[in-house]
C-alpha cells in the first residue's frame, strides 16, 4: 500500500467548497471520513480526485447509543454512571448492545458504500477516559452488571449498592492484575471480531485503529490499566496502528512525537501511521510548530502522515502550505522507494 497523506475529515455542508479546495490544494491522497458523512456524492467526487478512502468507526463512544441503551453507561469506582464530558460521550465496551450495533453499523457501511473504500480505522477503541489534555482524571472503570458478571463469570444479575461496592473493592484490593489483564483482552477481543468479520466480507480493505499517544511510563501506565489498550495484543489484530500524537493537547513539545510513535512500534510490531494535530488547541497553533511537528511526524513515518483535521487548514493558507510542501515531498519519497 502507499504511504498516506491525509486528513481526518468532518465535512461541514456550510464550508464543503471551502474544505473540498482545500483538500485538493493540500495533494493530499487520502481521507478518514466519519461513517454517516458518507454520501454517493463525496464519494464519486473523492473518487475521481483518486483519494483513497478510510471510514472512521467508533466503538465505546456516541450521544446516539447511550441514549438508544441506557445500561451502555460506564460505572465508575464510586460506583456512579458517567456523565457526559462536552463532546465525549462515553459507553461501557462490553456492554452486548453497543458491539452488536457498531458490528452492524460496519457491515451497513460496506453493503452501502465498500465498492469506495479502501480501509476502516477504528476509533475509542477503549475504556472510557478524556485524555486530550496534560493531566487526565485516571478513573477506572466499568464496574456495570454487564462487566462485573463477565469478570467474575457469573450469570447476569443486577448489583444492589452494597454488592458493586464489595465487588469493587474486591477488583481494585485483591485482583486488580487480573482486572487490568482481561480489561486488555476484552477490548482486543472485540478487535478481534471486526477483524475476523472484514477478512470475511473484505479481504482487501486496510483495518488501522486510533490509539492514544502514551507510552506505558506514562501516567503510571494507565494505557492499560485505566483504558485497557495494550498495543502488543492490538498490533497483531490490526493493520496499522494510528497514535494520536497531539502534542499540544497533551502539554508536549513536537519532539514527543518521536518517542511516542518509536515505542508503540516497537511494543506493538506493526505499521504506525502517526496523526498529528492541526487545530489550535490549547491557544493557537504556531505554523513553525506546525511545521517542526509534521517534520518529526514524517521522519518517524514510513507509513506517511495523518492530519487531525482539515477544518484548521481551510482557515489558515500559511498552514496549508505548509501541508503542500510536505505531502508533496512524502509521495515523492514513496515513489523512490518504489523503484
Ligand atoms: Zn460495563
């Protein structure tokens, strides 16, 4: 496959022209795009532009599920549903509702639209946890009845207050090795069955999944303690592993970037495709930032490099040249190894 230079894509009907200009001044060769984005009309124009395609899946996240299975709601330690995080919405990762839903939400998508696709990359892939900033509120999770009759294999039943409570500090006192173990397994194992059932229906399509950028030193390795994502057991499950190495949002300096992308390489033994912030967050974005970030990001790349997202290129031209530049030197680079 060639490397791919690209951007992660929330087309806003009130800017399409903007964004779509934009994107083809960028020489950018491929696209994520969300699922219910998706329309026969962007696709033939994303087809005849010769972009390659990649649907962005989410999994344990969406306003739409919970509402649609309310027992979908993480239990926290304090035994306490979570609540909603701004725009994060998160949902308990075993629970049967949601993986059947977004199993069928993937075969929709290839039925309606794989002719125009060229991969699915998987996204929130995990325990809940907002980790878009410098110091996140490490809660562990999901103490439902779902996850608690499946930890201790026990039939399904409802926890009075007093039972979750026990069970809880039970898990965290006496078992908590073995709870960080099969929190792991439990979100592999659904990798595992989006992987069998695409080799099954697509053979052909890439499978790449988002990852959070820590590395297990970080925050006491909550990576897979709190969000079970452990990168060896996913890494044999996926194609390309994508770590969301958004320095600034993490109160990291562009040289971060690097460490970050060679760990999970190393840890996972697969493709990495690293994606890089775009968006002025927190406070502006400085284009040399900008621009030192994505050199980092591709010196680190055999895969090419991902932008998190179009929309802060379209307002910014500086930017934009920037990206030109550096897609451009990136496909040339693919070339030569080609020959
Ligand atoms: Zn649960």
């Amino acid at each position: 496959m060639p490397p791919i230079y690209g951007f992660y894509w929330s087309p806003s009907a009130a800017s399409l022209d903007a964004e779509w200009s934009a994107f083809v001044q960028s020489g950018a060769n491929s696209v994520v795009i969300q699922t219910h984005a998706l329309t026969d009309a962007l696709l033939d124009r994303l087809q005849r532009q010769g972009t390659m395609v990649y649907v962005d899946l989410p999994l344990f996240a969406g306003a739409d599920l919970r509402v649609s299975f309310p027992d979908s709601a993480p239990i926290d330690a304090y035994g306490s549903a979570m609540g909603t995080d701004e725009w994060y919405v998160p949902l308990c990762p075993n629970n049967v509702h949601v993986r059947a839903h977004r199993l069928a939400s993937l075969r929709s998508v290839l039925e309606q639209h794989g002719d125009a696709l060229h991969g699915v990359w998987l996204d929130f892939v995990r325990y809940p946890l907002r980790w878009e900033v410098p110091q996140p509120n490490l809660v562990q999770t999901c103490f439902c009845d779902q996850c608690l009759a499946l930890f201790f294999a026990h039939p399904p039943r409802e926890y009075t207050i007093d039972e979750r409570v026990a069970a809880i500090h039970a898990i965290l006192t006496e078992h908590l090795a073995a709870w960080v173990e099969w929190k792991c397994q439990r979100i592999a194992g659904f990798v595992q069955d989006i992987r069998n059932f695409l080799r099954a229906q697509r053979p052909d399509l890439r499978l790449g999944l988002f990852a959070l950028p820590w590395r297990l030193t970080d925050h006491n390795a909550a990576v897979r303690t709190i969000v079970g994502q452990d990168v060896a057991l996913l890494g044999r499950r996926v194609d390309v592993i994508s770590p969301m190495v958004y320095h600034r949002l993490c109160g990291q300096s562009p040289e971060w970037i690097a460490d970050v992308v060679e760990e999970i390489r190393m840890r996972s033994c697969t493709d990495i495709l690293p994606v890089i912030q775009t968006i002025d967050a927190p406070g502006p974005l400085p284009t040399e930032e900008f621009r030192r970030a994505l050199e980092i990001a591709r010196a680190v790349s055999d895969q090419g490099v991902l932008l998190f997202d179009l929309s802060a290129i379209v307002r910014d031209p500086d930017k934009l040249a920037v990206v030109r530049e550096a897609f451009e030197g990136g496909k040339g680079a693919g070339c030569r190894r080609e020959q």
